[in-house]
C-alpha cells in the first residue's frame, strides 16, 4: 500500500517579521484525512503557521504546498477552510447574509442554499435573520465555523477553537471535528489544550521559539504520555 | 465578478444599515458649506460663482478623506479583513468591490454637497446637474481608487487616522486641480473643458489599474 498522499507539506517553512523571527526552519508533512495539534506555548509561532498555511501571509524562507504544487496561490486559498482567532463575521449581517456572502466570495454555485445547509447542520437556523453582532460567544463561533466550511474544503485550519466555549459548546465542537475528520477533511487545529490534542488528533506536533520541538503519533498521543512529552519539550529542567 | 459584486454588496448593505459613514460624511461637508456662507458671503453672482468650484472639491475630499478612513475599520472588527483575503480569487477584485462601493458613497455625497451649494451660494448649479454629475462621478472615482488602496495599507499601521490623509492628499493634488478647473468652465461656459476631463480621467485609469495591481500585496501579511 502506497503512502497517503501529503495535504500540507513545508519544507524549511520560515517566516520572519522583521527581525523578529516567528517561525524558523519548519518541515512538516500532514497525510491527507489526518488531523494534526499544533501545540506550544504562547508566542511559540502557532498562528503564524496557521496563517502561512491559509495563504493569509507568505513564507519569508522555504517552501510550502497544500494540496497541488501546481495550483496557483488563489487555488490553494480555495482548498482551505479556515476558522481563525477571531470569527471574521460583519456584525451587521445576519446568520445567513454573514453565509451567502461568504459563499459567494468562494463561489459557490447556490450561496442561498448552502447557507441554508450549514444553519441547519450547525443549530442555527431559528436565529438565521438575527444579526451576527447579536451572537453570543458560542454560537458565534459555531457560524464562524460554518463560514470556513461554506466552500466545503479539503483541509480545515483551526486557531484556538474551544477558546471561550462553555462545556456544552465544546462538546458539540468536538463532535463537529469528530464529523469532519470521519468526512475525510484534513484537519490543522491550534489549541493548548493537550487533552483536546490526544483526543482528536493522528498526529502532534509541539512548536517552541517558532521551531518543532516534539512529535507524536500513535501511542504517543495518549494523554499522560503527551502531557510528559510537552512539559520536557517545552519547560526543561534547569 | 462574483467577489467584486459580493464586497460591493455587503459594503453597501453594510452602510446602509449603520449609515455611520454617510452621515459623518455628508455633515461634514455641508457644516464646510456652511461655515464658508457665513465666513466669505460673495458680493456677487460673479464671485460666488469663482468660489463655489473650489468649496465643493474642497468640502468633498475632505469628506471623502473621513469615509475613507472608516472604509477598513469596518473590516477591523473580528478581523474580517483576513477572511476577504482568503478568498480564492485575484484580491484586485475585493478592491474593485470595495473601491466601487466607496465611490458610490462619495459621489451621493457629492451630490448633495453640489444641492446646498447651490442653494447657500445662489449658484446655478442645476442648470448643468447633468454635466456636473458626470464631472463628480469621474472625480468620486480618483477618489476611492487611490484612497481604497491608501485605506487598505493604513487600516494596518498604529496611526491610521494620519497616516491616510499624509499618504493620500499629495496623490489627490491632479483629482482636486481638475475638479475645480473642469467645474469653474462648466459654471463660465457651459460645457466641459476637455484638458482638466483627460487629466482627471487618466488619474483615473491610473489609480485603478495601480490599486487593482498592487491590493495582492497590500493583503498579504
């Protein structure tokens, strides 16, 4: 049986913001249908990488591909769904004006009725005509996730998702990651939550001064095991 | 297209249902009207008529300048402006959406700026509203194509409400010049001068096909 096929592949990723240096020699291959942590500190270059992998930045050193190195940078933006810190939202839409207009931004054949789909498929079309500014924090980021599933793409890139969810809020989330890695996607997600890490995740990774530090898969993501793994990586003993 | 019409939709649907930037806008040019009323009545028909070419261009860019400051600050909040930049498309097409839609901002303005005018300076004004509106529209172009793209590079910067009228004013000297010019012959003879119209239409051509060439990279972090 042949490899899978990588989704995200960096090579020597390096992004520098003057002379502070964010991320720095980075490699890194994601199996299509995989879903990968991204772990570290604060400060640690995490966002920053999600954001080279959006195509919201580019790579101030090595290469990057996600999906065919023969896309151009506009196609590539279009394979990727992104969910970031904050939830790109316009206060002043509705639910479903934030969706259509989303949609129509991806170019999706029938904006109305994917809005529609993704209302429902997230519990939300009873406040669909609500302004979006109205939202609280959970529901607002059930429709910001909805928003980077409007172009139904292949790789899904999440910053910090569960941040400021209640209980129930992030169970359905997990559920919803659940959902999309069982869909095939391939899944990026940020978090600092290391359970949250070995319970959803194939594979680890644990940034540090923009650099990978650890890697896990398999066995190696069990809770106690990560737990270990993070704190040698990213706390040493003096 | 389809993203240019999308941005172009939402921004419109946007002001309209705020209208924080039309009503700052349009206040602000009609208290400029005013102000001058009341600080350099014109003696005569004569006189106003050399006044009012200059207060309209004047009053309007300056407007202008205050909407399009507050163009980005829209897409400031929950960092809207990453998710128009992840769209899968040429990003010259968000400023074509954006710009066009600053445009039509600017030009209503202009409109009723030229009404009060005209009244407050007893300028007939009305008499070319067709050859005027033309004027305007052109000049309600220069104005959102350089300053959509000026609005997208000082959104990012720590003092974004200097640093748009520092970068943007200079750029603005030929819109303003052959504003005044191509109004002050409308109002003398009648017709449009054809010298101060190419002017403003090559600083047209020139601003958009910049803009649109250059937002790829404004975008980019």
């Amino acid at each position: 049986m042949s490899p899978p096929e990588a989704a995200v592949r960096a090579r020597g990723l390096g992004k520098r913001f003057g002379p502070v240096v964010a991320l720095d020699a980075v490699d890194l291959d994601v199996p299509a249908g995989a879903t990968l942590a991204v772990l570290g500190p604060n400060g640690a270059g995490k966002s920053t990488l999600l954001r080279l992998l959006a195509g919201l930045a580019r790579p101030s050193l090595g290469s990057l591909c996600v999906g065919s190195q023969r896309e151009s940078r506009p196609a590539a933006r279009g394979r990727v769904g992104y969910v970031g810190h904050a939830t790109f939202l316009y206060p002043a839409l509705s639910a479903r004006e934030n969706l259509v207009f989303a949609a129509r931004l991806y170019g999706v054949a029938d904006p109305a009725a994917r809005a529609g789909a993704l209302l429902a498929a997230n519990g939300l079309t009873s406040v669909a005509d609500r302004r979006a500014g109205s939202f609280s924090r959970g529901m607002a980021q059930r429709l910001a996730i909805a928003r980077g599933l409007v172009h139904d793409p292949a790789v899904v890139l999440l910053d910090e998702p569960f941040a400021g969810l209640d209980r129930t809020s992030a169970a359905r989330l997990a559920d919803a990651l659940r959902r999309l890695h069982a869909e095939g996607r391939t899944l990026v997600l940020v978090t600092h939550e290391l359970g949250v890490a070995s319970a959803l995740a194939d594979l680890a990774i644990v940034l540090e001064r923009g650099r990978i530090v650890h890697r896990a898969a398999g066995a190696e993501l069990e809770a106690a095991t990560l737990d270990a793994a993070y704190a040698r990586a990213v706390e040493p003993a003096a | 297209m389809n993203v240019l019409l999308a941005v172009l939709w939402k921004d419109l649907l946007s002001e309209w249902r705020s209208r924080d930037r039309a009503v700052a806008m349009l206040l602000f040019s009609l208290l400029v009207v005013v102000i001058f009323h009341f600080s350099l009545p014109p003696a005569s028909p004569d006189e106003a008529r050399t006044l009012a070419p200059g207060l309209l261009w004047v009053a309007t860019v300056f407007a202008a300048l205050l909407g399009l400051g507050r163009a980005f600050a829209l897409e400031l909040e929950n960092d809207a402006l990453s998710g128009l930049a992840l769209a899968p498309a040429d990003r010259g097409w968000i400023f074509l959406g954006k710009a066009l839609a600053n445009a039509v901002l600017i030009f209503a303005v202009q409109l009723v700026t030229a009404a009060a005018l005209g009244l407050a300076f007893d300028v007939p004004l009305a008499e070319h509203a067709g050859r005027l509106a033309a004027l305007l529209a052109l000049g309600a172009l220069g104005l959102a194509g350089a300053g959509t793209l000026f609005g997208a590079v000082a959104v990012r910067t720590r003092f974004r409400e200097l640093v748009l009228p520092l970068l943007l004013l200079p750029l603005l000297v030929p819109v303003v010049v052959a504003g005044v010019r191509a109004t002050a012959t409308l109002l003398e003879t009648g017709a449009l001068a054809v010298e101060p119209l190419r002017l403003l239409l090559v600083t047209d051509a020139v601003f958009w096909i910049g803009s649109y060439v250059l937002f790829e990279f404004v975008l980019d972090e």
